[in-house]
C-alpha cells in the first residue's frame, strides 16, 4: 500500500492534477480532464501511464512492463505490478513525462489555468524557502551577539 500512497502523493503535487475513481476500482489522475496515468485500487495494483514512442519501445522489452489494455497506441504502457519494476525515482520520473505528455497536447485555456497552479505552487514554495532562510540568519546573527 506504501507505494500506492507514494504514487497518489506524487501525483497531486503535479501543478493542476486532479485524482478520481472511475470504472470502480481505478484511481485516474488527470490534467485539464485529459488522463495521465491509472493505478487499479484491486492489488496487485498495476499502473499504466503515456510515454514518448521512445520510452513505450523501451518499456516493453522488460519483464512486467506490457502494452497498455485498450490504451497501447497512443503510447501507455502498463505495469503488472506496482513497484515490481520500477523503481521510485524512475516512476515519478515517467509519471512527470506522462503529465507533460498530455499537459503539452491541452488547449491554451486549460493549459493557462495549469501554468498559473505552477506558478502560484512555485511562489508558495518560494516564500517558504525564503522564510527558512531568513529564521536561519535570525538564528546566526542571535548566537554571534549572545
């Protein structure tokens, strides 16, 4: 289940994704309505996501890792088992592609509404960082004088 939670976790940090249940039992993450990857809430929990031509040919040469049902020629693949595979990094790396893949194809309105979730997700992240900084240099200049 870790690695279903860690696939959820990564997916709705990415600017503008959304998650629901569709078909029952499938967890479908999206971007502008458009689908970037599924994970079947049944274990063994496989996944599937888009990819580039590139990766797809590459992906399916490994065990585990097949042409997606219904979804193989327009580059999904899918793998059997979550985490049999794939490890981490290399997961949120082609889950990133996927949501790039598919952001990239939306029409300028919903992908507009996108880039303003990044940039308003970068800002966030951007004051936290700089309200770190400046505690830590409070901190400093406190131990220099005390």
């Amino acid at each position: 289940m870790m690695r279903l939670d860690a696939v959820r976790e990564f997916c709705r940090a990415l600017p503008g994704a959304t998650e629901d249940v569709k078909w029952g039992n499938d967890l479908v993450f999206s971007i502008g309505g458009k689908m970037f990857a599924v994970v079947c809430l049944e274990p063994p929990h496989q996944m599937s996501f888009k990819c580039t031509p590139e990766a797809f040919a590459e992906l399916i040469e490994r065990e585990g890792i097949i042409p997606a049902p219904y979804l193989a020629r327009a580059m999904w693949v899918q793998e059997r088992e979550l985490g049999e595979v794939l490890e981490r990094r290399a997961r949120e790396d082609l889950l990133a592609t996927a949501y790039e893949l598919v952001r990239a194809k939306l029409p300028r309105r919903r992908n507009a509404a996108a880039k303003q979730a990044k940039k308003l997700r970068m800002r966030v992240e951007a004051s936290r960082r700089g309200a770190r900084s400046s505690l830590r240099g409070r901190a400093a200049s406190r131990r220099r004088r005390g």
